[in-house]
C-alpha cells in the first residue's frame, strides 16, 4: 500500500515539473518607422510634424530630414542662428542632413546652432582645422527593440563655402571608415545619411538615407517636396527581417496647432524686417548707378583693398519711393554675407589676365605698384566665388555683415545728401 502511494506521488510530480517546465517562444514582431522629408515650404513643416507626431503615439518613430538649397530669399537674408534653431527645435525633428545653405553661417556659427539645436544636426566629414566635428559626428537612439546609429555625410565637395577659413572637408570615405565601427559598438542598426545622387562605397551599413544603394536597405528622399518618404522595419528579436517602403501626403494630414505658431512668429519677424524702410528714393536706382554706388563705398573702408566681380550687383531697378529691406533683397544678386580673401600680387596678376573678371582698387593700395609678394585683401560675393572657385584656392572668411546691410547703409548716407 506504501509503495502503490509512493508511485502514485512520484507520477504526479513528474507530471507537473513537465507542466510547468519552460517552453520554447516565439519572438515577438516589432516595428519601427522612418520619414523622411526633403527640403520644403517652411509653412509644410506643422503639417509634416503633425504627422509624424501621429505615428509616435502608435509606436516608435524617426523623423529625418536632407536639408537641401535655401529657395526663401528673406529668410535667408534676415534670419540668424537663433531663428534657424528655433525652427527647428519647433518641429521635433530627430536630425537633420544640412545642405550648404547652412554654411552661410561660417564655422563658429554652425557650432553655435548645433549646440542651440535639440535634434542632431548630422555632418561628420565638415571639422575644425583640429579635425573636430562642426556639428554632430553621429546619433544613436533606442527605438523599441533595437538601438539604431545614424552618422551623416555632407558630399557636395565642390561646394565653394567649404573653403571658409576653419572648415575642413574630410573625405567621406575616411570619414565612414572611421564612424561606422565607433556606431557598430553602439548601436545594432546603422544608417548613412547622404544627399541625392550620392554614390555610396563599400560602407559596412544596414541603411543608405536619402539615396539609392543596390547592396543595402534604401530609403531615398521623395520625388516631390510635399510628399513623405515612409520606410517600415519589421523586427524580429532585435533583427530586421522585412521593410516596407512607402509615400504619403502631408498637406492631408491637419498641421499641428503648436509648431504652426511658432512657425508664423518666426515669418512675421521676417515680415517686419522686410517692411522696414531703407530710405525715400525720388529717382530711380538702377544696377549700374547702385553697382557703381556700392564700389565706392567699399573702397572707402581701409580693410579692403580691392573689390573682384564679374556682373553688377543688381539685377533690377529700385523705382521710386520708399525703398525698404526687403525690397534691397529682392534685386540683390548676392544679398548675403560676402567673402573677404587674402591674395598675393601674384595671383592678383594671374587670375584677373586670364578671366573676365573686373577688379577695382582703394586708391593708394598699389602703392607705389602691385607688388607680387604682397598680401592683398579683396572682397567678392559667394555666387563669383562660385563662378571662379580657383580665387578660393587659399581660403577666405566670409564678412561680419551682411551685403544688403551695406547696401542700406550706402542708400541712407545717398538720402540724406
């Protein structure tokens, strides 16, 4: 009887440990979304964000955006690093991809905004002269089940403004090379974000950002600047093992009411400095009379011995009136801060024989001759520079102010004569 009972304990324990034993789960699936915007209207941005913010109420979510070319001429004109990281910090942006309109802040500036920014403004190949990010070298965020990595690539290597005294170019090649293995070691998926048309090399990534890539995932920027780039991942455990690729509308999607606001603080600021008056004009200005106007006033400041352009500095008539800031920008050609060089006699002597360039001179800077050893401070615009990149070969700094600055300040003094 004691060994029928012992037998019958001995069953039910074995019986239980197997109930209760652990078993084999399967991994849960988890998604992970990424938009992505190109360039667009700043008005688009509380739409585009009200989207955004609708998905990271159903899960986790990245926004990214490849900044490209400055099209608003004000804004680029009367904005300043304060207004272009209030902006940005209205949106909730994750990063940003920055295009060379950034670079009109010079190296000082686009430190000064990065660290204004609360998103990651992504640049790893544009350092100090001590080899020191300008702005952020990479980002890593935790997104559900899986920790991703995103450095960003500024490639256009052509683009004059990276020639600005305290900017160096790294080759992205050697820039990726030595980004991706310092993400591998933090993050368990890594992306690239690149401007379109980028070829990308043998990277080592999980994820190409704004361009097309054959041999890894691809999230390319939409053809259109109001629609969405929308990439799925499906995780499986921590890995990626399917994505889904996608576009949608923004201007469907209702803006979002708070970066709206903010939004129209910053365009009525613009608007207020665009109406602001320069002067009271009784005759036309024409681009010769302002070109000729303006040479004359730059002349005059001892600092600059020479200025180098190759068109006028119009490109319309100010009729008469009043004139105001806005206005000044509009028939600007180079409104924007300019570049101050530093070019021997020699070059001097070289670059102006050989192109179509008009150079004209503060009276006693040849004193008694061009001097072919010597240093001479010249002023030109971005756009000439552009035009003639070889007068950029040594480097430059882009002025204090302002062209349009200078251009009001000539119209004032011209007014009350």
């Amino acid at each position: 009887m004691r060994l029928r009972r012992l037998e019958l304990t001995i069953i039910a324990a074995l019986f239980i440990g197997l109930s209760c034993g652990p078993r084999a789960v399967k991994p849960a699936q988890e998604h992970v979304v990424i938009y992505l915007v190109r360039s667009f209207p700043r008005k688009a941005i509380s739409h585009v964000a009200a989207m955004v913010q609708q998905a990271r109420r159903a899960g986790p979510c990245l926004w990214l955006v490849i900044d490209e070319d400055e099209d608003d001429r004000l804004w680029a004109a009367f904005s300043d690093e304060a207004a272009e990281a209030a902006f940005w910090n209205a949106s909730r942006v994750d990063a940003i991809l920055p295009g060379r309109k950034w670079l009109r802040f010079g190296p000082d500036g686009l430190r000064r905004i990065a660290d204004r920014l609360r998103c990651y403004l992504l640049a790893a190949n544009l350092t100090d002269t001590l080899g020191t990010a300008l702005a952020h070298p990479f980002m890593v965020r935790r997104l559900g089940p899986v920790t991703i990595g995103i450095t960003g690539l500024f490639a256009d290597s052509e683009e004059v403004l990276i020639r600005q005294q305290g900017i160096r170019f790294q080759d992205p090649e050697f820039t990726v090379g030595k980004t991706v293995p310092l993400l591998r070691m933090r993050a368990d998926l890594i992306g690239v974000m690149v401007k379109p048309g980028t070829m990308t090399g043998h990277w080592n990534i999980d994820l190409t950002i704004g361009s097309e890539s054959g041999k890894e995932i691809s999230l390319p920027v939409p053809e259109r600047w109001d629609r969405v780039r929308r990439l799925e991942l499906l995780l499986v455990g921590g890995r990626v093992v399917d994505c889904a690729a996608s576009e949608d509308d923004w201007p469907r999607v209702e803006r979002d009411a708070a970066v709206f606001q903010i939004g129209e603080s910053l365009r009525k600021g613009i608007d207020s400095l665009s109406a602001v008056k320069v002067v009271e004009s009784k005759v036309a200005v024409g681009p010769q009379v302002l070109t000729r106007a303006l040479v004359q006033a730059i002349l005059e400041d001892r600092e600059i011995d020479g200025v180098l352009y190759d068109s006028l500095f119009a490109t319309d008539t100010l009729r008469p009136g009043i004139i105001t800031c806005g206005q000044l920008v509009s028939v600007l050609r180079d409104p924007e801060r300019w570049a101050v060089l530093e070019l021997s006699g020699r070059e001097i002597k070289a670059l102006t024989q050989e192109k179509l360039v008009k150079a004209e001179w503060r009276k006693g800077a040849f004193r008694p001759r061009l001097l072919m050893n010597r240093s001479y401070r010249c002023l030109a615009s971005v756009g000439f520079l552009r035009r003639h990149p070889e007068f950029a070969a040594g480097g430059f700094r882009l002025s204090e102010r302002q062209f349009w600055q200078t251009a009001a300040e000539v119209l004032r003094k011209a007014g009350r004569r």
